[in-house]
C-alpha cells in the first residue's frame, strides 16, 4: 500500500513538473519575440530608473591623471552636483558637497570628482591593496551601464590614497565579480578643502556600443567613513543598493570613439621548484621520511582575448597556471554535509556572472550550485592540469551568451586516486524581457576520456521584477548519464518582496535522488525543502539606532517521498547603530532525524566519536557584536552555545578582529575555537587564519597567510609579493609551505606537525600584455 502510494505521489510530481517545464519553455518563447524597441518602451513605462543627466564633453587631447582638475579642459565640463543621502537621513541633501563632471576623448572617458569636506582632518585613508573593497574608508565609486540595458554594469572605486577596486555587475546584483580587473588608472589628492579623485578609463576595458549618440547609465556614490553616511547622485531611495542599476542615472554626449582594442594576447613565464618530503616507502630506511624536488617551471598563455564585436568577446588560455590565486581559508565541517569552497581562479572569475544560475541556500549551507567552476580543474583538494579552455561572453541581438570549454590533463598521483583526461562544456542563453526580467536556458557536459562515462545537465529558468520590490523566479533541470532514467531532475523556485522596511517570501527546492552534477555542487540528493522567511527593519526617526532588524526563518527538509530529515528554526534580532556598530542575538531551535551514523571530525589522539542514527533536536543562540569599520581596530566577536548538540554539548567562539596600523600595514585574524562534548570525550578544534598585509605603495603589495588546524593536523604559511608594473600586468613571487602530523596504519602518530609530510614551493611568475 505503501508503496502504490509512493509511486502515485512521484508521478504525479512529474507530471507536475513536466506541465511546469512546458508553461516556463512557452513562456521564454513568446518573451524572446520582444523586440528591442518594445524592451525599451517597457522600461521607460515602469519607470524603474532615475531620472538625472550628465553630458560628457568631448576633448582632443587627454588629461593628465594627478588627481587635481586644474587643467583648461575641466572648466569647460558640465559640472553635476546635489548628491543626496540613503543612510543616515533618506532623501536629505548630503552634509558635504560632492560635484563631478565627465570628459572623453576617442578612446578614454574620464571623471573628476571633487568631495568637500569641512572636517578634512577626520578624512579616512587606510587601504592600498588593489581589489580590497575599502569598507574602511572614504571612498568614491563609479557605476558604467554602457549598454544602457538597466541590468548589467562596470564598477570603479577609489580611495583618498588612490587605490583601485573594480567588480562586473550581472543582472543588478545577483552577481557581483570582484575579481573583473581590467586596464584603467586613478588618481587622488587630499587638500584643506577636502579630496579629490580623477579617473581615466579606457574604453578598449569596457563592453561598450560604438553606436554614435547611445546613453549610458551612470551612478555614484559617496562614503564619508568617519559619519557613516552614504550619499548618492541618483539612486538613494532604501530598498535599492548601488549595483541595482536600474536606479541610476544617464550620461549622454558620448559619440565618435574608438573602442580599441581587437587582440589582446597575455602570455606568462613561470618559475620555480616543489620540494615534497613523504614517508619513505622503503622499508627499513634510516631515514623514515624521503624529500623529493621537482622543477615547477612552465610557460603559457594567460589569455587571448578577441573582441568578436563590440559586445561580444572571446577569450583562450593554454596550459593555464594559478600559482598567484590566494589560499583558501582553513576551516573544519560541524555538519553532516560537505562545504562548499568560493572560485578564486582568475580566468574562472571573468565574466562569472553570465554563468551564475542555479543556486541555492538553505540556512548555513549551500544546497545547490548548478555550475561550480571550481569542479574543472581540481579534484579533491589537488590540482588538475588545464591543458587549454576557451570562452564567449557577451551580448548579442538582445541576448546574454556564455560559452565555455575546458580540456584537462589525466593526473596519476597513485594507484588510489587518479583523474583521466576530462572534457567541460557550458552553454548559457538568456534574454532580457520587460524592464529588469529575464529568461533563459542551459546545457552543462562532462565527458571522461577513455571511458563511457558521461554527466550532462540542461534546463531552463526565469526571474521577474516586479513593483521595484517584487521578485518571482524558477528554475527546472534535469541530469542524462548512464544508467539512470528516472527522478534526475531539480526544480527550485521563490517569490521575495525586500524593500528597506519589509522582506518575506516562500523559497523550494527540489533535488530527485539520482540527479548528478559533475560541473556542479549538490549539497544532498533526495530532498524537499521548503524555507519561509520574514523581515521586519524599523528604523527610529533619532536616537543612537539606525536600524532594528527582526528576522524569522524556517527550514524544513524532507525526502522526495516527503518523509521528515530535518527542520531549523532562526530567530534574529539585530541593532544596527549610528556609529557603524551592531549586535545580534539569533536564537535558534535545530531538529535532525539521523538516517546514518555521523561521525564528527575529531583532533589525532582523540577517540572516534560515532553519533547513532536517532532523532535529535535543541535551542542554540549566537550573540555577536561587530564594530564599526571605520576605526583603525574593526572586526566581530561571537560565541555559540549549543547544548544537546547531537546528543553532545557544543560551544562555538569565533574572534575576526582587524586591526590598521598604518595606510601601509593591517592585520586580520580569523580564529575559531569549537568546545565539545561528547559524554565521556572532550576536545577542542582550532582553527586560525592569520593575514598581514604590508604595501609599500599601490604598485608593490604583500600579504602573508599563517593558517593552522588542528583537527587536520595542519600548518601553513603563504607569502605572495605583487609588484603591478602596468595596468593589468604584473609580477608575483608566491612561497608555500605546509606541514602534517604523519601517522601509522594503526593510527599511530609518528611525526608531528612540524616534523612530519611537507609541501614546500617557490615561484615567480611575469604577466606581460600585447594589445593590437
């Protein structure tokens, strides 16, 4: 009876979906047809943009970025002013006058900012790392909608030092790739009136349409750090953050330029040596551990970029290296499930956004990414070989393409783990519809070499805006690989309203039990989860409080039969205050319904701890307290106490303090101490990710990683110097060196830490660029 009822149930679900599936495919179908005009006329209906101009003058000759607009050609520009304030008083003038004006010649735009302020000596410049995204400061920060598309922009941002942080928005938002870097320069200066910054960016770094006459959207925003106010030209309603570029502004008058660049060829040099020490295999050796070096020396190209047309462009590498891309964090699993671990490679980055579909959080976890770039090119922690890949990114006809391939090298590291020769593909198409909507579609492949093995993964998704505030978005894919014919499909779905006072919505999703991924992350298979959540944000009209956040969320998570795993219930109260500090207190009640033994990660030394398979359920609260940015000691404190922790006690404290000594040297501390009990067993997980950032100037930068675990018995230290000696070209000299405890088959440990297996590497590696 049972199971008729089961059967009856799943295809009843299929035939849902598959209904699902042919309304969603319909209705890309007839959005598609939406001509460009029509998208237009749609958007100016809704009236979903701002509505102040800027005219950019056209100049013969370029000006000299030193960070002061002295020159004749400023005071010939029209100068736009009048910033007004999101935070702390919306729709107030700012208390300090900003103005900026906007110059171009053929193949560069430039913008002068001037920020007056009265109280100079309290302007905050601490930061000269490139990329850092100066919470810390007084900042300017610039946002390029150059297809006027309301969607899709670039983003420029200083500080009083001039330091430069870049980022691509995609979709208003959704993604934000802060690793984008292109070709563009700043200047800034400090003076008794206040400071002032002048960017040059060349249109050759930018997607842009040669069209003579085409508007672009324009934005910027204003931080003065020490007030904790933010100020705006357009878009300074709550409820919008800067990257909602549908909110900004318009800068018209650009006509006559030359885009630039066709070919860009960036080839590397790399040297340099491994040295691995290991337990020798040779039985009855003197020496109980064997060092091997190898040379690590290579040659490649970074990237070949082609511009197709003016927005769209190709881009290859060849034999590919990541010997520059920074460590991850150290970090131990509290949970039945994998951890999911952020891209940081840099030719995976650019342009990541178009390839942002299919993701999926629940509370403390990921349970879905259907395209995780991060599975090309690594497998279990070690790197792969990429022998060459290439990639198309871009607009065209109306359409958002993506395409990508990927080939790897086989890896034989031993009999127990070995990767053959791998070929991935991704193909993303979306279309824009209405005013800040899209639709699209997806097709995801991995062939292994050498065998019959194969994953592929296809499926389409849709995501409206609504009333400013409204979103309504879905997704249906389904998995092909041998073997498997039924119940390999995911769907996920959710309806939000988040405006500055209220944010509610109802989010699903469903991932069947033999749906595979192989270019994806799936937290688990054979699960229903459902998530209402609510968000109250009352904002006092004075006092010392900002804001007072009052949120609810609740997970609950069943089987695809819709059997009961697991519910958590988050309860959060948090005071955000006019000084840039807050404090959150976050009860939470957790219920899990254990199907298999959990074995928790324990330190060497300590008794296995086996939690049987059972009901389990208890109240935890996290109180924390973060500070304000802005002073030259920043960071949060936390502490979590858990009792009944899966029948145990837990106690979690977690110390990120970061402290700036000087504009040249800041440290940043990422501690955490895991306190738990398990009847008669104890024991304490450390882990530490220390950083020290000393930067000679803008162009010479260090950082330094101390990391530690010891549940993984682990220590290490990376060291990386970047010397940028050009825009977009650089020189890095990266040591690593990592050390564990080494033990017997029995468990016994023989070496500890620091006198066990060691990885040790050093290597300098050249960039240099040829634009044609």
């Amino acid at each position: 009876m049972v199971f008729e009822k089961n059967e009856a149930l799943s295809a009843r679900n299929t035939s849902l979906h598959r209904w699902l599936l042919l309304f969603i495919l319909t209705l890309l179908s007839a959005l598609a047809a939406f001509p460009s005009h029509a998208q237009s006329g749609l958007q100016i209906a809704a009236g979903a943009h701002g509505k102040r101009t800027i005219t950019a003058i056209q100049i013969e000759l370029p000006v000299d970025v030193d960070g002061s607009l002295d020159e004749p050609a400023w005071q010939q520009a029209q100068v736009s002013l009048g910033f007004v304030q999101k935070d702390p008083q919306e729709g107030e003038a700012s208390t300090e006058r900003t103005e900026f004006r906007v110059l171009y010649t053929a193949t560069t735009l430039y913008v002068g900012v001037i920020c007056y302020d009265a109280g100079a000596d309290g302007i905050l410049a601490t930061e000269r790392r490139r990329d850092n995204n100066l919470v810390n400061d007084d900042t300017i920060t610039l946002v390029l909608d150059t297809f006027h598309d309301h969607r899709n922009a670039f983003l420029f941002r200083t500080n009083p030092l001039g330091t430069q942080y870049d980022a691509m928005i995609t979709d208003e938002g959704n993604d934000v790739n802060e690793n984008w870097d292109e070709k563009w320069d700043v200047a800034s200066q400090v003076s008794p009136a206040g400071w002032t910054a002048e960017f040059a960016i060349p249109f050759k770094s930018l997607r842009v349409s040669e069209e003579d006459g085409q508007g672009w959207g324009l934005d910027l925003e204003r931080v003065i750090r020490r007030k904790n106010e933010f100020s705006y030209w357009n878009s300074f309603h709550r409820g919008f953050d800067l990257e909602n570029i549908s909110q900004g502004g318009h800068l018209e008058g650009i006509e006559e330029i030359d885009a630039g660049l066709t070919l860009r060829i960036k080839p590397y040099v790399l040297g340099g040596f491994v040295n691995e020490r290991r337990l020798n295999p040779i039985p009855g050796a003197t020496d109980p551990f064997r060092s091997t070096f190898r040379n690590a020396s290579d040659i490649g190209i970074e990237v070949l970029k082609y511009r197709i047309t003016p927005g769209l462009t190709a881009d290859m590498t060849w034999r590919t290296d990541f010997a520059q891309t920074e460590v991850d964090d150290q970090r131990v699993n509290l949970d039945r499930f994998p951890l999911f671990f952020a891209e940081k490679r840099e030719f995976f980055l650019e342009g990541a956004g178009i390839f942002e579909f299919g993701l999926s959080r629940a509370e403390g976890t990921t349970d879905m990414k259907l395209f995780h770039s991060r599975r090309i090119g690594l497998s279990k922690g070690q790197p792969v070989p990429i022998n060459a890949g290439a990639r198309i990114t871009g607009n065209l006809q109306g359409f958002t393409l993506g395409l990508m391939s990927v080939q790897t090298d086989p890896l034989d590291e031993s009999e127990n783990f070995s990767v053959p020769a791998s070929n991935y593909s991704v193909v993303r198409v979306k279309r824009n519809v209405l005013a800040r909507s899209t639709v699209g579609g997806f097709f995801l492949n991995r062939e292994l070499g050498g065998t019959a093995d194969f994953n592929r993964v296809y499926g389409v998704d849709a995501n409206f805006n609504f009333y400013k505030y409204l979103r309504v978005a879905g997704l249906w894919a389904k998995s092909q690989q041998p073997g498997n014919t039924e119940q390999n499909w995911v769907s996920s779905g959710t309806i939000r309203w988040n405006s500055d006072f209220l944010s509610t919505g109802l989010d699903y999703v469903f991932i069947e039990p033999n749906f595979r991924d192989d270019l994806g992350f799936i937290n688990q298979t054979n699960i229903r989860r459902v998530t209402p959540t609510l968000q109250l944000k009352p904002r006092p009209r004075s006092g010392p409080i900002r804001q007072i956040e009052l949120r609810t969320r609740f997970d609950y998570v069943t089987n695809s039969d819709w059997e009961f795993d697991r519910r958590r219930n988050h309860y959060t109260i948090q005071v955000h205050f006019q000084s840039g500090d807050s404090v959150q207190v976050s009860p939470h009640y957790r219920f899990e319904r254990l199907s298999e033994l959990f074995r928790p990660d324990v330190p060497p030394g300590v008794p296995e701890v086996v939690v049987p398979r059972g009901d389990y359920g208890w109240w935890y609260v996290r109180y924390q307290y973060s500070a304000n940015p802005a002073r030259r000691l920043s960071g949060n404190i936390s502490v979590t106490p858990n009792p009944g922790y899966f029948g145990g006690d837990l106690i979690e404290w977690r110390v990120q303090p970061k402290l700036k000594l000087t504009d040249n040297l800041s440290f940043e501390l990422n501690y955490r101490i895991n306190d738990i009990t398990f009847g008669q067993t104890s024991f304490i997980q450390h882990v530490a990710n220390f950083r020290i950032n000393y930067n000679f100037n803008n162009q010479w930068l260090t950082g330094t990683t101390i990391q530690y675990n010891n549940v993984d018995s682990f220590a290490g230290i990376n060291f990386r110097l970047n010397y940028i000696f050009r825009p977009g070209d650089d020189l890095f000299l990266v040591y690593n060196e990592g050390r564990r405890s080494v033990f017997d088959n029995e468990g016994r440990q023989i070496a500890g830490v620091f006198g066990g297996q060691k990885d040790r590497s050093l290597q300098l590696k050249l960039t240099y660029s040829f634009d044609f």
